[in-house]
C-alpha cells in the first residue's frame, strides 16, 4: 500500500543532541512537507521541499534542518539550537508543489530528557 | 500571517446527534480543507472545498465553502463512536500547500 512512513513513533532528545527524524513516502509525490504539532494548537510549517535538491524555510525554521537527496525521503533534524523541541512532529506529502492536498504520516512523538 | 478561528474548541455529544463546526478568518481563502486526526496519528483529508458556495459530502460528513470566501462549515449527521478525534480546517490560497494556514481544531467527544 502506499502511504508515508515515520520513524521512530517515539524519540527522546538529551540536552545538547541533535536528533533526526525520518520520513519515507512511496506515492511518487513531488512536494514533501514537516510540520511541527502542539497541544491545542494548529500545524505549523517547518520546511517543505518541491522537488528534488531543494527545500524552503517555513513558519518556524529555526533549530531545524532538512535534506532532500531523494524524491522518496526528507529527514529532518532538531539540533540543539531548538529550545523547545518537545512536539508531535508530521511529514506529509502532495502530488505537486501546487497541489493542496496532503497526506499525512503517523507522526514522531518528540520529547526532552 | 494569517489567522483561522476554529470553533468551537471541544464538543461533548451523545451517539446519534448531528455535529456543526466551523472556520471563519478575516482574510479571504481559495480553497477550505477539512481534516480528521484520531489520537496519536496524522491527519486524513476529509473533504476538499475550491469554490465559493461549493457544498460536498462524504458519508455522513458535508462541508461547505461560506460564500464571502472567509468561512467554511463541517457537519456530522448521527454521529457514531469512531467520529471522535480532531476536526481540523485548512485554508489556501490555491497555490500550493506551503500556504495552508490550519485552524486550531474542534476536539469531538462522544458520550456513551
């Protein structure tokens, strides 16, 4: 079936680390997207990619970064510049950069030690 | 930015009821889309809106693009258990998904 995954489900971040959350999608989609959750709150933009090889800086860019080496994958990392990493993290996915339609993965559950 | 209020924040229904929510913004929006997020997993897409007036159902579910272009309406008929979850909108510009603005969410609960 095709869809996107995340992993891992749960990750713990010590003070200092820098950790990188995967997200694989085998839906042949051009634009791939991270979005950052907090309780109550709306979705907020990180980085989102359009095509191969290139990405934009969204909403709130800073602490984190992307690469986008492959059509299929788009990592992200939360470096230790992020003070306040502990969110639920969201990778989705569209057909194309202009369409609005997302798909979602199931999410990473990011919290601090 | 832009700015969505999503309302209201949580409902408390019994089975069986109809459910109304809404979006509204003081910005005008190309598309509205509506989404649903069971606990600990990613949002699936509901129903997608592109025209002023549009009305569309899904099951049990319709939606329907407010006519000014700054609001947009999700209804519930008889709702059942496996409704309960985040109901979230999204706002465009018809340009890409890099500028959907999303509402806060309505938290439906559903009493036994």
């Amino acid at each position: 079936d095709g869809g996107i995954t995340q992993s891992p489900k749960y990750l713990f971040r010590k003070e200092g680390q820098n950790v990188t959350l995967s997200c694989e999608q085998n839906l042949n989609h051009d634009a791939m997207y991270w979005y950052r959750q907090d309780p109550g709150q709306g979705l907020r933009l990180i980085y989102y990619s359009q095509i191969v090889n290139d990405f934009q800086k969204g909403d709130i860019a800073e602490g984190y970064s992307v690469s986008r080496e492959k059509k299929e994958s788009f990592p992200l990392t939360v470096t230790s510049a992020q003070k306040n990493p502990t969110a639920f993290y969201l990778c989705a996915s569209s057909e194309m950069a202009t369409n609005e339609k997302l798909f979602f993965g199931s999410g990473t559950q990011l919290s601090v030690l | 930015g832009q700015q969505l209020n999503q309302s209201p924040q949580s409902m408390f229904i019994q089975e069986g009821e109809d459910v109304s929510m809404n979006c509204t913004s003081s910005s005008i929006f190309n598309t509205w889309l509506w989404y649903k997020q069971d606990p600990g997993e990613g949002p699936v897409l509901l129903i997608a809106l592109y025209k002023a007036g549009e009305l569309t159902s899904n099951g049990r579910l319709t939606a329907q693009f407010g006519i000014t272009r700054k609001d947009s309406f999700l209804n519930i008929s008889a709702s059942i258990p496996s409704d309960v979850g985040i109901y979230f909108c999204a706002g465009g510009s018809g340009g890409g998904a890099d500028g959907l603005t999303f509402g806060k969410g309505t938290h439906l609960i559903i009493q036994p």
